[in-house]
C-alpha cells in the first residue's frame, strides 16, 4: 500500500517526465503533485506534514493515478481539475470559463502595499478584467468599508465570478459588470485594480499548452501586449475621483510599457516577483497623456 508522500513523489516525477508547464498556483512539479494528491484524497491542502506518512488504499491510489493522466494529457492547469485556486489564502471556484486567478495585485492588498494612497476618501474601488471575480473578493475583505464593481467583457467569466462573490458572502458590497474595458462601467472612482489582457502576439505564439487552455481574451494584449492598456489610460481619468489611482500589472512586458508611455510617472510597486510586474497610476499622472 501507498503512503501519501509516496504517490506524491511519484507523481512530481510523472509531471517532470512529462514536461508540464507550471505557472497556475504552484511553480515546480512537487507542489503540484501534492496540490493534486492532497485535492484528491480530501486531505488539507496546507497539512502535507501531518499526512506524508498515511496509507493510500489501493482504489484511492487508482483515482489519483487518473488525475494525473488527466493532469498530463490535456495540459489544462490544474485548477481546472480542482475547480479551485488559492490566492493569499483565500479559496476561489475557477473553470475554463474564466483565466485562473494568480494576480500579483492580490500581494499587494494583503501587504498594505496600496494603502498609502487610499484613506477615508477611498470608497468605491473597480475591478477591471475581473475574471473569477478574485480581485474583488480580496478588496472587499481587505476594505470592509468600501463598494466595489466587478466588470468583465466576458459574460462567462461573470458567472463564474459570481459563484465567488456569493461564496464569500459579498452580494451587497460586489456589483457585477459587463463592461468593454471602460466603457460600461459607473464612476467615479477612488481606485482601480486591472490585471489586463497583456501577453504580447510573439508571448501569445510560445505560451505553453496550460495557458492556452485559458480564454484567449483575458491574455492576447496586441503586437506589443499594449492595446487594452492604451484604450484604458485614455479613458481613466474620466472615471477616476481626483485623489484616485489606477494599479495595473503588466507582467513581463515593462519594457513595452515604457516605450508605449515614454513620458508617464509610474510608481512599480514591488512584488513576489519583482518591481517589473506592476504599477501605480494617479489621476494626475494620467491627465498629463490627454495633455
């Protein structure tokens, strides 16, 4: 019989054989394998050491066995098996509907990273490209005095957003909004969270098959990863209160930022990953492109 850590390690190898990308809420082969081993024997995703040890019986070892067939056949995130993510802590229903949620942003709200330019004026947030509705959730909790839209152009990933603003009780504080970047949402506002479609066309052409498992609308940002960005610091400002900031992730494409936007003061706040990831934006900063 099977002990847990056993069928772990045997599936991190199965998964490194196999050459599965990471990248959807573990890194490296070992955490995924126990994130799928854990999920699927209903063990606690964050006691691995309490139960390395556990027997597995033999039709359990069997299920687990096909979720990683299934985990390396069709190359969709793991998340997607699960039909859950975890982003600081907190636990989101994600499928294929919407992007699996991973956004730096979410550091920054646990860490206070933000917190400097909100105060008492800070009372309706917008979280834009919303998604499963994640982003939102953790503003709503990180914030228990503020309002937040949630828009999306996606009416798919609006319903799965929707599980999850129910899920953490937040119907009353979360509105959701089927909006084409700005166009349908209703300011003003004292802060705006955007994790956009970035991901640059040659990015797009190398994605590996678990990110292209993903709804393409929520990546695929244009020749240079910058057509959503553009179209929505244009539009900001009118939808931003006068002491309002926009914080925005751009991933890995700093570079095509700064050469799309020469001339604007960005803030990069750093992050897990660096100070390349995201940034912050005044209503001022913002102003002087119109100029």
């Amino acid at each position: 019989m099977s002990s847990v850590i056993e069928l772990i390690e045997a599936g991190a190898t199965q998964l490194t054989d196999a050459g599965v990308a990471f990248g959807h809420g573990t890194d490296n082969a070992f955490d995924e394998a126990a994130w799928l081993v854990l999920w699927r024997l209903q063990l606690p995703l964050h006691e691995l050491d309490a139960v390395t040890d556990r027997p597995v019986s033999p039709s359990d070892a069997a299920r687990v066995a096909e979720l990683f067939a299934a985990r390396i056949a069709s190359r969709k995130p793991a998340a997607y098996l699960t039909k859950e993510a975890w982003l600081q802590g907190v636990p989101f229903y994600i499928d294929e509907r919407a992007i699996v949620p991973r956004s730096f942003i979410a550091e920054l709200l646990a860490d206070g990273s933000i917190d400097p330019w909100l105060g008492a004026h800070t009372r309706r947030v917008l979280d834009l490209c919303t998604g499963n509705g994640s982003l939102a959730v953790l503003a709503a909790l990180t914030y228990p005095e503020i309002a937040v839209d949630a828009a999306d152009l996606s009416a798919e990933a609006l319903e799965v957003a929707a599980i999850n603003v129910t899920r953490h009780q937040l119907d009353a504080r979360i509105t959701l909004l089927a909006s084409d970047g700005l166009a349908g949402v209703h300011g003003p506002y004292d802060l705006i969270l955007c994790n956009p479609p970035y991901v640059n066309t040659q990015s797009m052409a190398a994605l590996p098959a678990e990110y292209r498992a993903e709804p393409a609308l929520a990546l695929a940002g244009g020749a240079d990863g910058m057509d959503f960005v553009r179209q929505l610091l244009h539009d900001a400002p009118r939808c931003m209160t006068q002491a309002a900031v926009l914080v925005l992730e751009i991933g890995n494409e700093r570079a095509h930022f700064e050469a799309a936007f020469p001339a604007l003061e960005a803030v990069w706040l750093e992050t897990s990953a660096g100070e390349d990831q995201v940034l912050l934006l005044t209503r001022d900063a913002l102003a002087t492109l119109a100029g």
